[in-house]
C-alpha cells in the first residue's frame, strides 16, 4: 500500500472563539482541549500511523507560530507552505498534492483541517484504514461523522449504503430542524467532517477534469513559489488566480469518485464556546471551568480564563477572560460573538485581530501600558535568538533589562546589557537586540513619539527573511 502523508490544513479567521482565538492568533494554535495546542494535537493523532511526514499549509502570517508549534513536536514537515492569502480548500489540497509529487510522492494523503478534536484515535486510525483501501482502488474519500443529534450546523452526506467505504449519494447543505430530525432517523446521513482521503495522482487528475483553472492557478503558484528557510511561498499573483472554492463544491459533488466511511470517534470540529463546553470534561452539575474559577450554584456553564473568575449563580453561560477582553454570554446564542467581532472591526479596534501579548519568531512582546505619545512594553527573547537590524522613523526607545543578557547594537556601536542596565535608541538611529545567552532575555521597552505603530519599521537585515518595511 502506498505510503500515508498526512496534509494539515492550517487557516481560520478567528472569529468563532473570540476573545481567546483571533485573526493573528486562530484556535489551531491555542491548547483548547490539553496541554497541546490543536495543530500539536492533530499531529499526534496521525504520527503514529502516517508513512511520511506532514504537508502543512498556513497562513503567510502564521508561518512562524506553526513552524515553532511543529519544532515543539520534534517533527519536520516534508514542506510548509504559506498561503499568501485564502482560496479555501480546493486550491489549498491542490497544491499539497502538486508538492506532494514534486517530492516524488504519489502518496495517499489524508488531509485533516488543524481545528479539530477526536476523542477516540483508535476508532479514527479504524477509519482510516478502511478509507485506504477504497483509496488504492482510485476513490475520493470523505469521513463521515455519525450523527449524534439533529444539528443543523453542519452539511450533511447521504450515503448509498450502511457500512464500510460507501458511495456518496449526495452533498446536502445544512438543514432545517426538521430536515435535520428526518436525516437522523434515516441512519444513511453523515455530518460532513472536512478530512478527506486520496492519492495525491487521483485527486489532481478530478481537478484537472473538473476545475482546470484551479489546477493552472495552483500549479504556477507553486512553480513560481520561493523557498524561503522553512518555508515554501506560494507567487501571490498566480494564487490570487485561483477560483476560490472548497473541496466539496468544487471536486466532491462533482466527481463519481466520491465515496464515504462512517466515523464514531467523538469528533467535533470546535465551532463555537457551546461546542467546547460540550466535550470538555464536567462537574456533577455540568460546568466546565478552565483556570482559576470560583462559582457559587452555578449549573451548566463554561469558564476560561488566567485570572479570577467569580461566578454566582448562573445557568448555561460562557464566560471568557484574556489580558484585554471579557466576554460573556448565553450558551444558545453564543454564536453570535461573530457580530461581536465584526463591531470591534467596525470600530476600528485591535482586539479583533490580535492579541495585548503578540508572539515573534525571536519571543513575544506583550504591550502592558499606552498613552499619547508612549507605549510601555514587556519583551522576551529567546536563548540565541535575534531580533532585525531595524531604525524607525517616528520613535524613539528606551531599555531596561530585567534579567538575562542583551547584546545592543545602537548605530556603530555594541554593548552588552545585564540586569538592571539600561539603553536608549534615539529616533532615527539603527539597531538590533540580541540575546548571546542561555536563558531567556526579559526587558522593558518604553517608546515615545509622534506615531508607535507596528508599521514604523524598516528591517535591514533579518535571520527570519523579513526584509524590508
């Protein structure tokens, strides 16, 4: 049998899961589900029966937070490749697959969205078993979940049989109530899961017959791509050019090749704070708290947070708490946090796409205190790592070592900085921060100017290949 080469898929807006997931900061980085974050998680689930390592495709602006997530799993992708921006799923697998070859692997791949939880691995590697089989046979394949509950928040697949690798009958969008009800008592109605099975040859071979621009768009994507350390760029230009449409609408509904096998595995893909609090772990009264919470007759609730949280008296509320948002909210409606979101970016403000602490390829900065004309923050820098040879045009710092050992370059000059010393960086002036030694490197920085965006820098050098402004 050919060899398995699992294919993550690494995007997500970060909206469902505000205020702990956001654009810069999606849930497939964040441990929502154990001390593994959930890609960490889905790569585990498959390590153990995969052939290959992984195809990884993220997001151009996730590229250092996944590659650092899949250094933590000791595992090498046998590619990373960056999305200049999104085209949904079809494009994405296709261009998994053409690496796939490229690699000289006309691999089975099994590709598996990164935000998703599967309770019981045993009966998934069961599944994917049976998929590999149709798989060798030429067959496109899809997991099925079996139905729990009549939920109306998934598309769902019919299926021409009951057991086994099935022919797709067909794709149906999500249901009404009632619908919903009929498809579970049917017993021939799957909840369409997102993961796929198939060799890399037989899918490109579909996306050739049935979405020839997807397959031109994504093949000069990747010729034109550029190898970048651990990372392969896909040309923005040719990717742009690609229709922008899912797998399903764009190659399954379409396809005779289309074949189903039914999974138990207590998967959920995580859609909202209710689905959460629905596979995590419950007290005698059905509350589901993560971190320091307090509640006094509460029943059926769900709490997250790093700070104290006091509840009293509360039924079927989700409660959640980050360094600079509260949310809270109705179980039954907490969907609608995505209105919230969409306010915030209405609005202007920052909370919908990033997070006060903000994590670097070099560390993390973490912006504790701001005003007119200043902005305090706290930065760490890991062992050896190295922040650009940067100068900004509107600002001017000043640091202050807490503990570990900084190396400044300031213009001409270089300085070692300990404990308790300190630097200024006037406007203007080129420099870099680097940490020589073998613990962590944790500074104060305080800026003062006229404007202390993000976007106030000009990189001239960058281990990282983040040249420029």
């Amino acid at each position: 049998m050919s060899p398995l080469l699992p294919v993550i898929l690494s995007g997500g807006s970060g909206t469902r899961l505000w205020p702990l997931s956001r654009e810069a900061y999606p849930k497939q980085f964040l441990p929502l589900v154990g001390d593994d974050t959930m890609l960490q998680a889905t790569w585990k689930r498959v390590s153990g029966i995969a052939g290959l390592a992984p195809i990884v495709v993220a997001n151009e602006e996730h590229r250092f937070m996944a590659a650092e997530q899949l250094r933590e799993c000791s595992v090498k992708p046998l590619a990373l490749i960056l999305e200049p921006m999104g085209r949904n799923t079809a494009p994405a697998i296709t261009v998994a697959a053409l690496q796939a070859l490229k690699s000289n692997e006309d691999a089975i791949l099994l590709v598996l969205p990164s935000d998703h939880v599967i309770r019981d691995e045993a009966a998934f590697h069961a599944a994917v078993e049976v998929a590999a089989r149709a798989a060798e046979e030429g067959k496109l394949v899809t997991f099925g979940i079996k139905p729990a509950s009549p939920e109306v928040g998934y598309g769902y697949i019919k299926a021409d049989g009951n057991t086994g690798a099935m022919p797709v009958e067909e794709f149906v969008e999500k249901p009404d109530l009632q619908t919903a009800r009929m498809y579970l008592e049917s017993g021939n109605y799957y909840w369409n899961s997102g993961m796929f099975l198939f060799k890399a040859s037989r899918y490109l071979a579909e996306v050739e017959k049935l979405q020839p621009a997807i397959l031109s768009a994504c093949r000069e994507a990747l010729d034109k791509a550029q190898a970048d350390t651990d990372f392969v760029r896909l040309d923005p230009d040719a990717f742009a050019n690609s229709p922008n449409d899912s797998i399903d609408y764009a190659i399954m509904e379409k396809t005779d090749a289309a074949t189903v096998v039914p999974m138990d595995a207590g998967w959920s893909d995580v859609g909202s704070w209710s689905a959460l609090w629905e596979i995590s772990d419950k007290d005698a009264t059905g509350n589901a708290h993560h971190g320091d919470v307090i509640e006094v007759d509460c029943h059926d609730t769900y709490a997250y947070g790093s700070k104290l949280i006091a509840m009293v008296g509360l039924n079927d509320v989700v409660v959640v708490e980050t360094d600079d948002a509260v949310m809270v909210g109705h179980r039954d409606r907490i969907q609608e946090v995505k209105e919230v979101v969409a306010r915030i970016k209405r609005d202007g403000r920052s909370e919908a796409s990033a997070h006060r602490k903000v994590y670097r390829p070099w560390g993390a900065y973490d912006s504790i205190d701001n005003g007119d004309r200043f902005q305090v923050k706290r930065i760490t820098v890991k062992p050896g790592a190295s922040l650009s040879l940067q100068m900004h045009h509107h600002r001017a710092e000043h640091w202050i070592v807490v503990s570990g050992t900084a190396k400044v370059t300031r213009g001409d000059e270089s300085i070692l900085l300990t404990e308790n010393q300190s630097t200024y960086i006037p406007l203007g002036v080129t420099h870099r921060l680097d940490n020589p030694g073998k613990l962590p490197l944790e500074l104060i920085e305080v800026q003062s100017g006229s404007y202390l965006g993000e976007d106030d820098i000009v990189r001239f050098d960058d281990v990282y290949g983040r040249v420029g402004s």
